[in-house]
C-alpha cells in the first residue's frame, strides 16, 4: 500500500502550475460573482481542489501585500530559523550531557594524598 504525505501533495504541482493558475484566477475573477466561485471553477480545470487553489491564491495576495500575512520569503526565513534553533538546542543538549559525564568522572575518580 502507497502512502501519499503531505510533502508529496503538496509538490503534485509545480511552481509553474501553480503561478499560472493563480494568474487566472487574478484576470478572471471579475466574471464570476466571488472569488471563491472563480477558484472553484479554476481548481476543477487545472486538477486540483477549490482549497488547493484558494490557498495559493491566499499566498500570491500576501506576497504582494494585497493581504496581511506572512508572506512566503518570511515563512521560508522562520523554517531556517526555527531549523537552526532546533539544531542548535540539539547541540546545547549533546554539550550538557557530555559535561555531566566529565563532571560525573571527576567526582568518582580517587582524591591524591
């Protein structure tokens, strides 16, 4: 049995796809009575949910600060960051327990007369 990840979801379709359809969906929004009517009708022509499509759409408009939120340059900079903060309280954490092995060493060894 295949199992599908969300990584593997989420790369289904590519940046390319992806711009393009969110382009759409831009230029023709104004035929239809809402945006959310524009992706759904978008999203089933491209091959993908309506929520896929209101997501990437949700991301454009945040990149281009046409809506509050972060966009995706600072989500990428908060993965690094948050990344290099988990690899660094892993090291912090190696350097503690090594020091408690030291410490531990120095107490059982014999005192010189």
């Amino acid at each position: 049995m295949m199992v599908i990840t969300k990584s593997d979801m989420a790369n289904r379709h590519s940046p390319e796809i992806r711009a393009r359809a969110v382009r759409i969906v831009f230029k023709h929004q104004g035929s239809y009575e809402t945006q959310v009517g524009a992706i759904a009708a978008i999203a089933l022509k491209i091959g993908c949910i309506p929520q896929t499509l209101s997501g990437w759409v949700k991301q454009a408009e945040n990149d281009s600060a046409m809506r509050d939120g972060v966009t995706t340059e600072e989500r990428n900079r908060i993965k690094m960051l948050e990344r290099e903060n988990r690899k660094l309280r892993q090291t912090n954490e190696i350097l503690r327990k090594g020091l408690a092995c030291f410490a531990q060493a120095e107490l059982d060894r014999p005192l010189k007369p």
